[in-house]
C-alpha cells in the first residue's frame, strides 16, 4: 500500500513542474478553440497581381474551350489550318505539327482519311470535323485522283481579295494567329487599303516565307488608283503617304528644288536618310511626269 502512494508523491520542484504543465495545456486548447485562424494564404500585392493574372489566363481559355463547343465551324480547306485554329478546333500542338510538316514539303491532304493518316488525330475528332471540310477540285485530275494525290497544286483555284479579308480568314494562313491577323487589318485599314500585295512586307512580324502564302491565298484586284507626280507634288501631300514622316518630306523638296527636276525614282537614293528600300512600295504611291 505504501508502494503504491508512492507514486502520487512529489516534491516541491515536481509539483511547480506539473502545475506548469497543466497552464500550458490549457491555454493551447483554449488557443485552438478561441483564436480564429484563417485558411486563406495572405499575399503581397505583387504576388496577388500575379496570381490574378495567371487566373486570368485560366478563365481566358476555358472561354475559348466553352466557344468552341458552342460556335458552328463554317467549312474550310484543313490545309490552312493555322495554329490557332488547329487549337481551336480541337487539334493537339502534334497533331497540328505533323499538318505544317506536310505542307512544308509542299504536299496537301485532299480527303479526310489522308487528313487522319497525317496529323494522327482520333476517329471521334475526325468524326467532328470532316463535316466541314472543304477540298477544292483539281484542275484537269478525276475525283479518285484527287483523293489520293500528293502533289502540290500551284496555287488555290480561287484567291480572295485581300483588302475584303478578314481577321479570321487571315487567320486560315499558316503562320498566322490573332495578333498577326490583327496587326494585317490594322496596317490595312492605316493606308486605306492596299494597293499591291508588296505592302505585306511592312508588316511587322510577317516573315517572307508567310508573306508569301498570303499571297497564295489572296490577292489585291487591279484597280485605278491616284498617283501624284513627285515634281509637283507639295510637302504637305507627302507627308499623308506611308514612309514619309515631316524631315523626309521636306527633304525631298529641298532635293527637287535643288536639282530643279527630278527624273527617275532612282535619285531619291541620292537624299540622306532616305528609306530607298522601300521605294517599290513608295512608287504605289508616286510618279514621274517630266516637265516639257
């Protein structure tokens, strides 16, 4: 018995150490109970800026998820599928991939099984989009020979205009997205129109090679435009066409004055700082008239 009461005796130390103990015990419990901590993380204002444009982004693309389920796709060639479309369409950055080779080495697809058998995509998103391609006829080959051809046609049977074209028929080149596109309409509608396909290559952004299958698929009709003669033509006037800012055009009529009759195009390479790498551009815009 003695033993036993042994054990619930403690010294002075003890008993100030277990009495300690017990507060502690307690205030972390009422701690627990009491305080109220929050779940949420708390953020710096750069960090939470951050944050809410990734955010951003996330909603950004499952809006464009939900447009794609919803928006009807109108028919087109899949040959100029572009990256944002192939997206949009449902397509993997592979499978568009394996479409862009393909065209690179200058072949085309003409049916949708040649389509599957190139880019990889699976039945069901073949199913999806095979309603609403488009292929175009061959000239002077069978329907069976243009569903099996490999070789390359010179050029679409039909070009649109390219002062008529939209954004998203731009956007049917490949190599152009939504911020080429744009910026093609945007230069467009800066100059008024274009006057000759040439002009694309003002166009920042836009490499040779995309330039080119631009001009594959549209094209600026001829039509009647105004020219002025560069000997008559005054400083103000030259300064509403592209290239010239004030200090060229001034220049320009400092150099007419000067020589007091300018003959060819070519001698404009003779004023400083004058854009000569541009003058085909600039002759869309120009003329000579000689004086009698």
């Amino acid at each position: 018995m003695n033993n036993w009461r042994s054990h619930f005796v403690f010294n002075r130390s003890q008993q100030n150490g277990i009495f300690v103990l017990v507060v502690l015990i307690v205030i972390l419990q009422a701690v627990y109970f009491f305080y109220p901590f929050s779940s949420e993380s708390h953020l710096n204002p750069e960090e939470e800026k951050i944050a809410n444009k990734l955010q951003e982004s996330i909603d950004s693309l499952k809006l464009a998820a939900a447009e794609r389920d919803l928006l009807p796709i109108k028919p087109y060639n899949p040959n100029f599928i572009s990256d944002y479309k192939g997206y949009m369409l449902g397509m993997s950055l592979t499978e568009i991939d394996r479409l862009h080779e393909h065209r690179a080495q200058d072949r085309w697809v003409n049916s949708a099984e040649e389509f599957q058998k190139v880019t990889g995509v699976s039945d069901s998103l073949l199913k999806i989009l095979e309603p609403s391609f488009n292929f175009p006829n061959f000239r002077g080959r069978t329907s069976e020979e243009n569903k099996v051809s490999n070789k390359a046609f010179s050029a679409p049977l039909f070009r649109g205009d390219l002062n008529t074209a939209t954004a998203e028929d731009l956007q049917q080149v490949n190599g152009i997205g939504e911020k080429l596109s744009a910026r093609i309409v945007n230069y467009r509608n800066s100059l008024g129109g274009f006057r000759a396909g040439i002009q694309l290559k003002d166009v920042y952004g836009l490499s040779p090679e995309v330039v080119e299958r631009v001009l594959q698929r549209f094209e600026v009709p001829k039509m009647a435009v105004e020219k002025w003669n560069l000997n008559e033509v005054s400083l103000i006037q030259l300064t509403e066409l592209p290239f010239f800012n004030y200090e060229q055009a001034r220049a320009v009529v400092k150099y007419r004055e000067e020589v007091g009759e300018i003959k060819s195009m070519e001698e404009l390479q003779q004023i400083r700082n004058f854009p000569f790498e541009k003058l085909d551009r600039i002759a869309l815009y120009l003329t000579i008239d000689q004086k009698n």
